[in-house]
C-alpha cells in the first residue's frame, strides 16, 4: 500500500541558484546533498542531488547534472507545474513578495475548490502555492464529482474529435 509522497525530483540548471528559490524565496529548508559520482549501475557521473523539506515531511528533490543532455524549457502550467499547500493567508504575503523579488508571479486564481498563485522558477518550472477553498474536501470527493463520468466522456468526446 503507497502510503504517500516521499519525495518528487526534477532536473536543475543549477543547485545554489535552485537552493535560493526553494529554501531563501519559499522557506523550504535545504536538508540533504549528495554527491553522486557513480551511478547504481556502475556509470561514472557527477551529480548533485539534493532535497527540500516540507512540513508533512515529504520533499522536493533536485539533480544537477552537468554533463548529462536535458533539455530545459519554460514550462506551461498545464505541461508541468509543481503545486504546494500553503494556509490560505500566505497567497497575498507570497504573491507581494514575488512581485518584490521580480520573480514571474501571477495570481491569485480562484478555481473554486482552492485558490492559487504562480511563479516560475529558475529552471523554468511553474510553481503553484495553493489555498484549499471551503467546499474543498467534497470537491475532490469522487462519490460527489463524478470523476470517473468525465474522464469517460472526455475520452468518448476526443475519439469524436479524432
């Protein structure tokens, strides 16, 4: 049984200029580096791993890997985004802090379950802070939403559309 996120990990440019967004620019503390100069399979690498706590323990991991091809690109939020909780109080003292630090921020969104604001981070990633709504809980409750109704008419609707 998956007892739940331990940790998701992303490519980064660069691990003080990503340590200075996570840890200075969120507050997520910088709690583990390692060094790896082989990987599990013998090759010779170099890379940095490196891991950001959040409060429920889980934590967000980066590799820097210079040597190895990736392609960064800026993302689109529906490509890729990486979403946080935060209580519903920080979205304004984030947002102004954001626009302070020139860092792209955008927001705040109501998507009536949860409220969210945007920045990019420098790797190009979307980062979402976002506020459960009241109501939340009996949105993201699939007796109530009918989720597995509109993922099948979504994929009846896109075989039309093919």
């Amino acid at each position: 049984m998956i007892k739940g996120l331990h940790h998701n990990a992303y490519r980064c440019r660069d691990s003080e200029e990503t340590r200075k967004f996570y840890e200075d620019f969120l507050g997520l503390p910088l709690v583990h580096s390692l060094k790896i100069g082989e990987t599990t399979t013998g090759r010779a690498a170099q890379v940095l791993h490196t891991f950001y706590r959040m409060d429920d323990g889980s934590f967000l991991a980066f590799f820097e890997a210079p040597d190895e091809p990736f392609e960064f690109k800026t993302q689109r939020d529906f490509d890729l985004h990486i979403a946080l909780e935060v209580e519903h109080g920080e979205l304004q003292r984030m947002h102004d802090k954001g626009k302070k630090a020139r860092i792209e921020t955008r927001g705040i969104s109501d998507h009536h379950f949860v409220d969210s604001i945007y920045f990019r981070d420098p790797n190009g990633y979307v980062i979402e802070l976002t506020a459960k709504r009241p109501g939340h809980d009996g949105a993201m409750d699939p007796a109530k939403n009918g989720a597995q109704r509109v993922l099948g008419e979504w994929q009846k609707e896109k075989v039309a559309r093919a």
